[in-house]
C-alpha cells in the first residue's frame, strides 16, 4: 500500500507561503499535496499572522492524507501548528519539520517527489541547515 504523504507551508504571510509552495512546485513537479497557509495583508495593514484555526483549515485540505509534514517560517507559526495538532490529536500523522523554510520546503519535496518517506523526507530537510550557499 502507497502512504500519501501532503507537506504544508506556514507562515505569517499568505504570499510569502504562496511563494514558497511556488518555488517547490517547479522544481518537484506538480504531484505533491502541497498547501499555503498564512495571514494576509490588509490596507489597514493588519493581517499579518498564523493561528491554529487557520492551520486546521490547511489540515483539513489534506484530509485523506496518511502523513503530513509541515514547516513554517518563525515563532509562533510553530506554536499554531503544535496547537492545531494537539487540538485534533493528529501526533501520529502530522510532523513538525525545523529546518530553513525554502531549503528545507524543496528538500523535503524533492524527497517525497522521489517516492521518499516522510522519516527521509524530514531527514532531507533538516539536512539543508548544513548545506551552504557559498564556499568556506
């Protein structure tokens, strides 16, 4: 049996999270689940933020889905999704992946692109903290 596996981007910003799934789209193709989740500017210039409600709403697009990876961008994104976790008791399904966002986004991607596990996909993510973007 196949595990379909959804990665889920969080962060403050809707564009910035749009941006990213972007990014890992057009370089691991069009077939991984992949979800934005963020808060969006406003002309009154509020907006900007994540919360639980809006990360189980995220969740919920991948309803179906056997495991989850979710990066975020900073702070408080990852309080938001422990929350939502807690809140639905999806520990066994939904992993929280610290590495860099966009390196670690397209890591993971690629990873499970290539048919990887969710455990090697995170492996592959979090691996992109030692990975440096100009000679020593």
């Amino acid at each position: 049996m196949t595990t379909r596996t959804g990665l889920i981007i969080v962060s403050h910003s809707k564009r910035l999270a749009l941006g990213v799934v972007e990014l890992v789209r057009a370089l691991a193709g069009d077939e991984l689940a992949i979800v934005a989740i963020g808060g969006e500017e406003t002309s009154g210039g509020g907006g900007l933020g994540v919360n639980a409600a809006m990360v189980l709403e995220g969740l919920a697009q991948l309803d179906g889905y056997d495991a989850i990876g979710m990066i975020g961008d900073v702070g408080s994104s990852f309080l938001a999704t422990s929350a939502a976790i807690e809140l639905e008791g999806l520990e066994e399904r939904v992993r929280i992946i610290d590495c860099p966002m966009v390196e670690g986004a397209i890591a993971c991607a690629m990873t499970l692109s290539m048919d990887g596990s969710l455990d090697e996909a995170i492996a592959a993510a979090e691996h992109a903290w030692e990975v440096r973007k100009v000679g020593t």
